[in-house]
C-alpha cells in the first residue's frame, strides 16, 4: 500500500543533459514513448506527488525545450544550468532560483527527465519514507540481477548508507552488491543548501556531483538511507535509442496489461500498441496488429482491429473499426469502418452508419445510418440520415484553388460512379443514375441523370486492331452470328437498391 503524502516542498526534475548518444537533433527528454515526451512521463509523475513547487533545469537547446515544458505544465519554474557542469550543480541553480522568494523547507526531491516508467506511487513512498524516518537524504535504489556499470550502495550495519561506490572505484566484493543508486533522492532543503556549498568540482571530471551531499549530509550528523525497488524499469534511463525502444516496449506491455485486467479484451498483447493517452471502455475488443494513439478513446462492446491505426479518434459503442488507419475522426455508435479504409481528420460517421471498404473520408459529416460502401472518397461534404451511396462515387471538392462543400440530404440514393462537383445540393430524397455528374443542384425527390445516348461502332476492332486476340474472336462471332443479349433486369444490391 503507498503511503500517503502531503507533498514535498519542491520536485527538481533534471532536464539539462544533451543526450549524444541519441544522435539526434532532437533533444534526448523530448524523444516520446507511449504517446508522450519522456519529460512529460516524468512531470506527471511528479506533479502526481502534490509538490509546493516544481522546477526544470535546460540548458542542451534550451528554447525548443523550454517551449515544451511551456505547453506540458505552465507552472512549473524553468531554470538555466550555468557553464558549471554535473548534477550537484543542475540542483543548486534549481535551490537557488526556488529560494529567490522565500526559501524552502521541508523536503526536496530530485529526479530527471529521461526516466519515463518512473511512478507516482514510488516517488511518494521515497517522500513518505523520508519524512517518517525524518532523513536527511533518502535515496531511492534497486535490485539488479546485474549492476555492472552502477554505482553500488554500502550500507552500515543499522541499514542506514554510507555512501555510493561507482563501479570502477569498487573493490571486487563490492562488485558482488546487487543494490544500486538510481540517483532519485529525497533531501531535507536545509540539509541540501549547505552541502551544495561545500561540494567542489575537484575530481577527475571537474563536475559538482550531487552524490557528495550524502557523505557531507553524514558528516554533519544526518542520517541518508534508502527505498529499495525492485523495478528497475521505474528508474531506468533512456541514453541511447536502443534503451528508450526498451522502455517503450516496457512501458506499453504493462499499459496493455492494465488495459486487460480493467476489462478489456486485447487478442495479442505481443502485436498491439495503446498510448498511456488512450482510454478504453470495459468489454473493448482489441484484434491483432492494432495501434491506438493520442487521444483514442473507445466505447464499451467496440471491436477495432485487425492491422488498424487510429490516432485522436473516438469510437462509440458496439462499433466496429477493422483494417482501418484514421486520425482525428469520431465513429458513432454501432457504426462500422473498413474494412481497407482512410479516415482523415473531421469525418464524423453516425450512429449505425457505414464507411466501407477502399474509401477515404476527410472533413465530412455523415448521418445516422448512412452508407459509404465501397470504392469511393468523400471530403469537404455533408451528408443526411438514411442515404445510401454508390459504389464508386466521390465529391470533387477542389477546383484548383479552393475546396467547394457538397451537401447531400437524408434518404438519397446514388447510382455507380456518381461524382459531385462541389459546391453542389442534393435534397432529401433525391436519387442519381450510374454514371451521372452532378454540376447542379437536385431537387428532392428528383433523378438526375446525365448520361449520353450510346453509340456502337460496329466492326471498329476488326478494323482498328487486326491482329490480335480481340480481332480474332470478333471475326468468330461475326462468323457464328452470336451475340447475347444484356438482361434488362438490375441485379439488387443488399440494401435492395441499385448501387
């Protein structure tokens, strides 16, 4: 059980690193898993906790970042790490320009921007920990079956830590400690402030480093201790694409985990991605090789899959979605998409409506239980409740320099191949034949045609292909006499109309 926590004084979320080994132009915190930049994983875990303030120490591309964390929280203090380097230093600018008004008291936790798995639920253990065994550090560690590269932890016999051996310093029994510093810390503010002005940079790096406040915390008569995780993934950083792929691997197993156990069925967990943004209604059936981003959010007894792609789409419920890549659309409920379907953004499908399969739909709003079968696009369009168009037909909304609306009424039923040259009305209960161009407005209830009487050009193959495959059985049919006649009789569709 987590325990419960007022809030520290202040969270300080180190944010300033370059992160080379990206090799990237963007920003190593501003790399995004599970629908998020890991520095916005690691805000919300902080703000989670209720801290008086927060604060961000940038530096590597200071603006872009900056401008980031803007738009993620406005509250939270950005702060410029100066030319001194290391960790120490990065938590004395941030203690500086947190005590500019009145200094903290209290506790102060430290963690960073590049450690996405990193929860709520732990920080506040670290904080409740903390003040209950009324620490002067805290520092929070995990098990490693292999801590080859981590600074160990020493202990003293009472349990409390002695201090941190980087594995190059360790003796080989040291090497044989399985605990390790994650270098998320708990701190008592005053504690804090006058270590920092002791710790030089007077080491092989000529860095401030924050792990020389415990040694000086102790010496001063403090006690550090330590939370111990076994999840390591909650204090795993992300320095190079192959770890951060790791933590999105991590991440969105356990996102889709919950997802199960909250009630939801997802087929194969190994082929299916949710974003941490995404929300999923008890009863949701996720099929194979699914992916849900941003936004998405999907209503009880809805079927999406499979190899769908949805980003800010909203599915109601008892819908199905299936081989479908959409974004910013909202599907009604018991309406079906797909199969092989492109939903850009602004199509709005009805309830019990239909968009089928080959279809592209942008900008266009479709009423209640309408249907868009097959083989078409409509965009920039409005369509009325119970109409039914044919296969092939599209809305030719660009004229080459602006995008025209096409509107068409409720009850409508449009023949093969129709196309409707926006801006154009069709009324209530209008129908169109197979092949017609819609320049002009129709009235309700009216046919619009405009098809050309039919011309035969007999024996134009013989004539104009000699030679070949057609001439051939032309010339045997010319022979024989045999010609069929076209039954004048329209086959039904399923809705019992000519499509």
């Amino acid at each position: 059980m987590i325990p419960e926590t007022t809030g520290p004084a202040a969270v300080i979320v180190l944010a300033a690193g370059a992160g080379t080994r990206m090799k990237s132009r963007t920003p190593k915190i501003l790399h995004g898993i599970g629908g998020r930049s890991m520095v916005a994983h690691a805000l919300l875990a902080a703000r989670s906790i209720n801290p008086g303030r927060l604060a961000v120490v940038v530096r590597h591309e200071r603006d872009l970042v900056a401008r980031h964390l803007n738009e993620l929280d406005p509250e939270a203090l950005i702060v410029d790490q100066d030319e001194i380097p290391g960790t120490g230093r990065a938590v004395e600018v941030a203690l500086n320009a947190l005590d500019a008004g009145e200094k903290l008291t209290g506790t102060v936790v430290v963690t960073y921007g590049d450690v996405p798995l990193l929860t709520g639920g732990l920080l506040a253990e670290l904080v409740a920990t903390h003040e209950r065994e009324g620490n002067a550090v805290t520092v929070l560690t995990a098990l490693l079956e292999d801590a080859t590269g981590y600074g160990r932890i020493l202990r003293h016999d009472d349990e409390s830590v002695t201090g941190i051996r980087e594995h190059k310093d360790a003796t080989e029994t040291e090497r044989l400690i399985r605990e390790v510093n994650s270098g998320i810390y708990a701190f008592d503010a005053a504690v804090l402030r006058d270590a920092l002005l002791h710790v030089t940079t007077d080491n092989s790096q000529g860095e401030k480093y924050l792990t020389d406040v415990l040694g000086l915390a102790r010496q001063a008569g403090g006690r550090v201790a330590a939370v111990v995780t076994e999840d390591r993934w909650q204090v795993e950083g992300a320095n190079d694409r192959v770890q951060l792929a790791a933590l999105g691997a991590e991440l969105n197993r356990r996102t889709v985990e919950a997802w199960m156990r909250s009630g939801v069925t997802v087929v194969d967990p190994a082929t299916t991605w949710i974003d941490s943004t995404v929300t999923l209604d008890e009863d949701v059936r996720i099929l194979p090789n699914t992916q849900l981003h941003g936004s998405t959010a999907v209503a009880r007894d809805a079927v999406v899959g499979p190899d769908t792609t949805l980003t800010d789409v909203r599915i109601g419920e008892g819908a199905t979605v299936t081989r479908t890549h959409g974004s910013g659309a909202v599907i009604g409920a018991g309406a079906a998409v797909g199969p092989f379907t492109y939903l850009r953004p602004g199509t709005v499908l009805g309830d019990t409506g239909k968009i089928g399969a080959f279809y592209e739909t942008k900008n266009v709003t479709i009423g209640r239980g309408s249907k868009l079968s097959h083989l078409g696009y409509a965009g920039d369009a409005e369509i009325g409740e119970d109409t039914n168009i044919g296969c092939g037909n599209i809305t030719a909304n660009y004229d080459g320099e602006k995008k025209h609306r096409t509107v068409i009424g409720s009850g409508v039923r449009t023949g093969s191949n129709t196309v409707f040259v926006a801006p154009v009305t069709v009324g209530d209960g209008a129908y169109s034949g197979a092949g017609a161009v819609i320049r002009k407005d129709v009235p309700a209830g009216a046919l619009a045609v405009s098809v050309a009487a039919q011309r035969n050009s007999e024996g134009w193959v013989i004539a104009h292909r000699p030679g070949t495959r057609s001439a051939e059985l032309a010339s045997a049919a010319d022979s024989t006499g045999a010609t069929e006649a076209s039954s004048p009789t329209p086959a039904p569709t399923e809705e019992g109309t000519q499509s």
